[in-house]
C-alpha cells in the first residue's frame, strides 16, 4: 500500500516508469552481497537475524536493479513493531488496525514526517509458518506480488523499517509476522 502527502495517479504512473525504465542489463553485471541466515524460521530469540537477513534481501532485489539500498530509519521501524505486535495480539491481518487507523497514521505518530515538506509512505505485509515463514520466503512472496514489489522496487523510498514478531495473525502460534514500513521525506 502506497500513500503520499498528495494522494494522485502520478505516483502510481511514476513507480510504473521507474520500474519499467530500469535497463534489462543492470542485473547481470552485479554481484549481490551474500545474505546470512536467509532460511531460517521465526522464533523469539532469532528476530533481530530475520530483520536483518530481511532487509538484505530486500536491497539485494533493489541494487541488482541499479536502485540504492534503503536505509533503517528507527521511526518507520516503531511504527512497524507496534502495528506486527498488535495483529498478533488482536489476531488480524491487514494494513488498517483495529481502531481503523491506517499505516500513514501509525507512522505520523512516531514524528517520521514531522517538519517534512512532503512525504511518501509505503506498508507491506507478510505471515507464514515453517519454510514459508522465513525471510527467503517472504521476500519471495512479495517479489511475486504486484504491489508488494512496487514498493520494494520504488526508487523513491530512501529508508526503512521492519519488524518481525514471532508468532502469526491467525491464532497466534508459531511463525513470523513481517512488517515493513517504507517512505521518504522532503527537507
């Protein structure tokens, strides 16, 4: 889900361009950094390896694409802890919570576009139990989705944050619930 300060098919139109300008060649000549602990499951004593196998993964897709890597941005990161913790708590999944804010309310609660001329934010989301829970998996699952890739691929994102709960959305058992919180800020 993508939200900006003007909410306009510009944006859309612009993410389209970006994604399909990209030269066909700019993957073959890179090499990616090799990503550690990319296959393992979700558990509680493991979330700080799957955020970070995450997110190497992710800039992984977007440097092999001649797009920057995104950097961690601790309020974007808040924003996605609170929001994976409160659909394992509650058990829903969705970008709305259960009070019927929507994500760009979340992270407009940390500060994260406090004093910004303009703002762009995106959300995806994932849970999966077993091998499809890990990071390999889910960066996997959002690659093979439209929208889910738009942002990953969205050169207009600069920074990032993500949490992994252990636990999922349905009943609360084992697995992982992924949150990532992308978006840039105007100066």
């Amino acid at each position: 889900m993508l939200v900006t300060r003007s909410l306009s098919a510009f944006a859309v139109a612009l993410a389209f361009l970006l994604l399909t300008a990209l030269p066909a060649s700019a993957a073959s000549n890179f090499a990616a950094p090799t990503c550690e602990d990319v296959g393992l499951e979700p558990t509680a004593q493991n979330l700080s390896r799957i955020r970070t196998a995450t997110v190497c993964l992710l800039n992984n897709e977007r440097t092999s694409r001649g797009l920057k890597a995104l950097s961690r941005n601790v309020r974007l990161g808040r924003a996605a802890r609170r929001h994976a913790d409160d659909m394992v708590a509650s058990r829903y999944f969705a970008h709305s919570s259960k009070d019927g804010s929507e994500f760009s309310s979340r992270i407009k609660r940390t500060g994260y576009m406090s004093s910004a001329n303009g703002w762009m934010v995106g959300e995806n989301l994932a849970w999966g139990t077993g091998s499809a829970g890990t990071p390999e998996a889910i960066v996997r699952a959002w690659m093979n989705s439209h929208g889910h890739r738009a942002n990953i691929l969205n050169g207009r994102y600069v920074e990032i944050g993500i949490s992994v709960v252990a636990g999922n959305p349905n009943n609360g058992g084992a697995g992982g619930t992924y949150v990532t919180e992308f978006g840039s800020r105007g100066r």
